[in-house]
C-alpha cells in the first residue's frame, strides 16, 4: 500500500513569495489533516477535511492560508504572502475515517522563509 | 487550551539500555491518546492508540502504559538499539470530535 506523498520535500521563499504544498492521501481514506510543526513545537493542526468538506480550520491563519481538497483526493496548502514565523515543517495525514483513529503521515515539506 | 506535557525534552542513551519518557495530558475529559515515533527525514508513524484507562500495548522492544484518570502514559523501550534514535510524539484527543493535541516530544539518541 502506498504511503501519503507530499511535495516538493523541501522548499525556500522570500518573505512576502506565495508558496504551495500538495499530498496525495492513501488511497480510499475519507479524511485529511494539515498540520504546522514549528521547530521545537509539537504538530499543530492547521486544517481538517472530511472527503472534500472542511470539518475544523479553527487554527488556520485564513487571512494568508488556503486549502482545498476539490475531489475528495489530494488537497493543496497554499500561503500567500509568507511571513518569517510560517518556517516549519508542513505535514499532511490521513485516515481511513474521521474520529480520533491512527493516522498515516507524509515525509512532510520543510518550508523556510527568509 | 489544552496541554500536553512530554518528558524529558532530550535523552542520550547507549546501546542496550532500557529507557522511558512521559507524556502528560488532562485528565478531565479522555478520548485517545497516540503515540508516534518520528525519525528524521522520514514520515511520523503511530506507535500506539490508546482508548481504556490501564491499557497496556507492546510492538517488540516497546511499550506502553495508560493511566487516563491520572492524565499521564508512559513509552517504554527495552534494550535500546540504533535505530531507536527518533522523536516520541504523543497526541491527545480529549473527544472524538477534536482534533489531537500534540507534546514538543522526546528526542531519543542511541550510542552504539
């Protein structure tokens, strides 16, 4: 079974750049987590989905965060414009339904702003 | 805000000693408890989900402990090797409708 994938793995930006994330969930599971691990910090979930429905975004910075998840699939995390404090490591997971159930996690991007 | 407390930060031991480290949760209201070992460049991968109070569970060398009316559980690992080296992430759900509430984790190193 293949794992969750996310890319690019690494990326750099300019303060104030627009940057993106993609994950592709393991196939047939209905719910999707984003979530920003800042160094030092544990994972803190930015934003759920429920198949192609948000189901908790109450962390996300919604005045420069987005994310969608248009097919019930793979979803996109976009930040735009970054800001210095958005360095981390953005880590993408599923699981199979919702519910507090194990959850399967991609290498992560680490993202660094400078 | 909820708080999940993990200890130590760090450790260092040598290969083949046995070890364990703490994770702190709120006792007043208990979903789950996860436990995940996360090793550098690699993805997080779950260890334990833990649901009764006194709930023991074991993956080889490791193990572990709950005691949800205390708010704490326990990771042990028996006979340290190598690749042990990680970080211990524990994740609280105080209900099954919100979301996990992650520690900072325990930074695991293993001298050979």
């Amino acid at each position: 079974e293949a794992g969750v994938a996310q890319s690019p793995r690494y990326k750099i930006i300019e303060k104030r750049q627009s940057v993106a994330f993609w994950c592709n969930p393991i196939s047939g599971h209905a719910t999707l987590y984003w979530y920003q691990q800042i160094l030092g910090q544990g994972p803190k979930l930015l934003i759920q989905f429920q198949n192609n429905g948000v189901v908790d975004d109450s962390q996300l910075p919604k005045d420069r965060f987005s994310a969608e998840r248009l097919k019930g699939v793979d979803s996109t995390l976009k930040i735009q414009p970054a800001k210095l404090e958005d360095s981390a490591v953005y880590l993408c997971a599923s699981a199979p339904g919702a519910g507090l159930g194990e959850q399967y996690f991609g290498p992560g991007t680490r993202l660094t702003v400078t | 805000i909820l708080n999940v407390e993990q200890s130590p930060q760090s450790l260092h031991v040598q290969e083949g000693d046995s070890t364990n480290f703490t994770c702190s949760f709120p006792s007043s209201n208990f979903y789950a408890l996860h436990w995940y070992r996360w090793e550098t460049a690699k993805s997080p991968e779950a260890l334990f989900v833990m649901t009764l109070n006194g709930d023991e569970k074991k993956k080889g060398r490791i193990s572990a402990t709950l005691n949800t009316k205390e708010g704490y559980s326990y990771l042990y690992i028996k006979g340290s090797q190598p690749e042990d080296s990680a970080t211990y992430l524990c994740a609280f759900g105080p209900s099954g409708n919100t979301p996990l509430v992650f520690g900072k984790g325990t930074r695991l190193s293993v001298i050979a």
